[in-house]
C-alpha cells in the first residue's frame, strides 16, 4: 500500500460513512465489492488491520451500514460477512485490554459492545465491555469533561464512541454504567466550548476542525443542550471569547508530555460567522513525520516565539527536532491567565515562562475583543521580570554582542483569506469570502512582513498554501512591548474609519 496512513484508513473502513452518505446504486455497489474484497483477503484474521482500535473502527462501520453491506447479496457472501463479524468480535473480547489506554480503547470497546449486542450468544461480552468502558471514562475523562491531551478532536471523537456504545447498550435492554453517563454529560459542554461560530473546532495539540454533522449528531443524541459558557475561565485549557459573530480560542494551559502536543501556548484562532481568519497551521496528519513534526513547533502558531524557538521542548540529538517518541521534555511551568468581562468586551491577559531558561524572558498577550466582536485589541511582551531572568538576559544580548535576542509574531491566516499590505509596512487588509474586510495594525520596533505559510489538512494529502503576517523585532530591553489591532469594517463599502483603528 502507498503508505502507512493509507494502509490504516484502508482498514479502519472510515471510508464507508463516505461512499454509504452518497446513497445511489454505484456507491453503494462499491461498498459491497469493498468490503466483500477484505473479507476475502483480511476476513478470518491475517493482515495489518487485526489491531484492537482498527478492529473497533471497523466493526462500528460494518454494524451500522450492515442493510447496505448486505442488501442484495446471496447467502454465500452474508454468511461470510457474519463469520468475520462474529471472529472480529471475539478478538475484541480477547484484545481489547492491548489497545492504548484513551482513544485507540474506546474504539476497541464500543466496537466490541456494538457487535456483542449484534450478534446472537454474545451478552457476556457485551457485559464485561459496558464495565471495562465506564472504568476507562473514569481513568481518562475528568470531572470537568476533559482528557489529557487537550486534542478537542479527540474529545470529539470519545464523545461519538460513548454516544455510539449507549445507544447499542440500551437498544440490548442494558442502561450504560453510571461513570459511561456521567463521561457523556461532562464532556458535552465541554466540545461546545471548544466550538467555533461556524460549528467547527478549535485546531489545537493534533486536533483538526472535525466533522460540524458528526458533532450535531451526537450532541443531539446525548441530549446536550444549550450554548458553552461564555464566562467561564478554561475549559480544557482553553479560553474561549464569543462576541458578535466572532469566536477567539485561546490556548492557555501547558501541553501534555505526549508525541503529539503541540508548543502552542498562547496561540489563539479568530472566526468571524462561517469563516476563520486567524488559525493554527494544523496538525500536519497523514502528511508525513517531517510535516507532523514541523506542525507541531511555536511558528506553525499564532503566536510569539522567540531566536525560533518553541516555547515547549521536544525530545531532541543530533539537530533533529524530535526523536521516535516524539515527546515534549521541557513545556512552561507557569501558565496564568486573567479574564475579565466588562459591558465593553472581554479581555484575558496570559502568561508563560516557557523562554525564561533560554533567555530570561517571560511572554505576556493582552486579547481585548469588543462587545461586537468587531475588533480585537492585542499586546504582546517579552519580559524580564526576575533578577535570575534579567542575569540571563543580560548575558545572552552580551554574547550577541548587544544587537538584541530576535522575535517573531506571527498570524497564520486561513487561505480563503485575500490579503494585501500597504506600502509603509503598517497594515494589511483582508478580505473574506462572504465579502467582510478586516484590517490589521500595528505598532512598537517591529517590521511587518507577510510570508508564506502552510495550512495542514487531515483530509488532504498535500499541504494549501496561505498567507502569514509576521511581526519581527529585537527585544533590547527587560520589557519589550508590541501592539496591534484587528478590526472589521462595519461600513458597507467596507472602509475602516481611522478612529477605529487606533491600539489601545
């Protein structure tokens, strides 16, 4: 097969909610031939795709489009669909306890609870699987609704898998375990928290945007109602501000030491209605090690960073970014965050340490959003706030021989985003495709540049080029300060009144 990636999606049957969804005789012919050509070659055990969470993916997909699957068949072909079935099912029963603690478990339980309560003489398994998966919602979902890694798509795709399992267990007469409902009530709110204006989640630690129906879909079926909390701190991490029809989420929490967090403290994404402006570069899954590892760095964020730093340290010889687990080794110590919401707006104030070892500095972001959601206000600072940190700093702009440790700010744009510069250097307009323009300002010693950068789709398999704004500078002094703006046109022929624009 092409590659590894290809191999698992091959396997994992995902593929099928796809050709299934178009619903016409072609698709659905194609589906059977498919599904019938694994059976043929995978069907009885043998291949890559015996692993408990592949095998659990599978199943769900087979149990749920099986009248599809089987509608027209000959008894030959049912037959041999039922036996791989019912063999997939007791390698669950058997594997299961082998399958990764988080995601790669819940898919291997719900699978074995939804084949067990498929298939005829099965109850025991169903029975065991419904307990083993309340022990696993207690161990790897917190009281709040949230899991270590702090992937909202990953959160996403638990809460199917959850939705999935209770819906199997009741239909087999069998309520879902106490732990299993309270995992499905924690962690509804906490997706609708993590949730854009346009339905789509916030791209953070591996996370792409997911499914909008997918989401809908289960938190209907949970029974999950009302809109995320607008005043609440964090929610798994994250600082979420919705005015008007424009969502920021910000990250302000450290990543998990895992192989797939990302550096991304104080990076944030802005959406205005059904189109983001200001995102992260992605995940860079199902493109490769190199762009996964590259994806996961502080300039693949929209954020500060400093001599081309991350702000969080990966396992590292030999000048590679990561070696093969991939881990990060040093993140920030201290996050803080300061919210507050006033008639006029919100504004949250963070910070991190997590460039103090290096150079002394510590980095600060002011976000003030208007109660319009029509502009957003932001200060970045670098600070030098404690005499170990000043001995630092000083000692690093000797060794540079006093011309300043450099930074950049930079703000990924999302590439259905046209954007143009002005001919001073101080500010770029943008324009999105429902016809709203943006403009961006700034101020301090920086130069603004607009670079090129990349924009990760899990569902692609190459990267789309865009656009970045860059805010380049030297810090000088213990207290380094930039400003600078974002603000939408409330005109309709889209001019900005300069008043408008003026950094605060």
């Amino acid at each position: 097969m092409p590659s590894a990636e290809f191999e698992t999606a091959v396997h994992g049957f995902e593929w099928l909610d796809d050709l299934t969804a178009v619903c016409d005789f072609h698709t659905n012919r194609l589906a059977q031939d498919w599904t019938h050509g694994w059976i043929r070659r995978f069907g009885l055990g043998s291949g890559s795709g015996w692993t408990p969470e592949l095998t659990g993916r599978r199943v769900l997909r087979w149990i749920n489009h099986a009248d599809q699957l089987l509608a027209g068949q000959g008894r030959a072909k049912s037959d041999a669909f039922r036996r791989s079935l019912s063999a997939q099912t007791i390698f669950l029963s058997r594997r299961w306890r082998t399958a990764r603690p988080g995601l790669a478990r819940f898919e291997a339980l719900a699978g074995l609870i939804q084949a067990s309560a498929a298939l005829s003489g099965m109850d025991s398994h169903m029975r065991r699987a419904s307990r083993a998966l309340a022990r696993e919602c207690r161990s790897c979902i917190d009281s709040h609704g949230s899991i270590a890694s702090r992937n909202p798509e990953e959160l996403l795709e638990i809460f199917f898998l959850l939705n999935w399992a209770a819906a199997a267990l009741q239909l087999a007469g069998r309520p879902p375990e106490d732990a299993h409902r309270a995992a499905v009530t924690a962690v509804a709110p906490v997706l609708r928290s993590l949730r854009h204006v346009d339905g789509s989640l916030a791209r953070f630690h591996g996370g792409g945007p997911g499914t909008v129906d997918k989401l809908d879909w289960a938190l209907a079926n949970a029974g999950a109602k009302g809109a995320a909390a607008r005043r609440q701190q964090l929610t798994m991490g994250y600082a979420r501000v919705a005015h008007g029809r424009t969502t920021m989420i910000v990250d302000v929490a450290p990543p998990a030491a895992t192989a797939n967090a990302h550096a991304s403290t104080l990076a944030f994404e802005l959406t205005s209605g059904l189109h983001p402006l200001v995102v992260n570069c992605g995940s860079g899954e199902g493109l490769g090690k190199s762009w996964r590892m590259v994806a996961r760095t502080t300039s693949s964020h929209s954020t500060l960073d400093v001599e081309g730093y991350s702000s969080s340290r990966f396992a590292a010889s030999s000048g590679a970014i990561a070696d093969s687990a991939g881990r990060i080794v040093h993140a920030p110590a201290n996050v803080t965050l300061e919210r507050n919401d006033y008639n006029d707006g919100t504004c949250i104030v963070a910070g991190h340490d997590g460039y103090r070892g290096r150079c002394g500095l510590n980095h600060w972001r002011r976000l003030q959003v208007d109660p319009q959601g029509s502009k957003v206000n932001g200060e970045d600072v670098l600070l030098a706030a404690s005499d170990d940190g000043r001995k630092r700093f000083d000692a690093l702009l000797s060794a540079q021989r006093l011309e300043g440790v450099p930074f950049n700010i930079r703000f990924h744009l999302h590439p259905d985003v046209e954007v143009e510069a002005d001919e001073e250097g101080r500010d770029v307009s943008m324009w999105l495709k429902n016809g709203e323009t943006w403009r961006f300002r700034c101020r301090g010693e920086v130069e603004l540049s607009l670079e090129p950068s990349d924009f990760l789709e899990s569902t692609s398999s190459s990267s789309r080029a865009t656009i970045q704004i860059v805010l380049s500078g030297f810090a000088m002094e213990y207290s380094t300060r930039v400003g600078w703006i974002l603000a939408k046109a409330r005109r309709s022929d889209g001019v900005i009144p300069e008043d408008e624009l003026v950094l605060e």
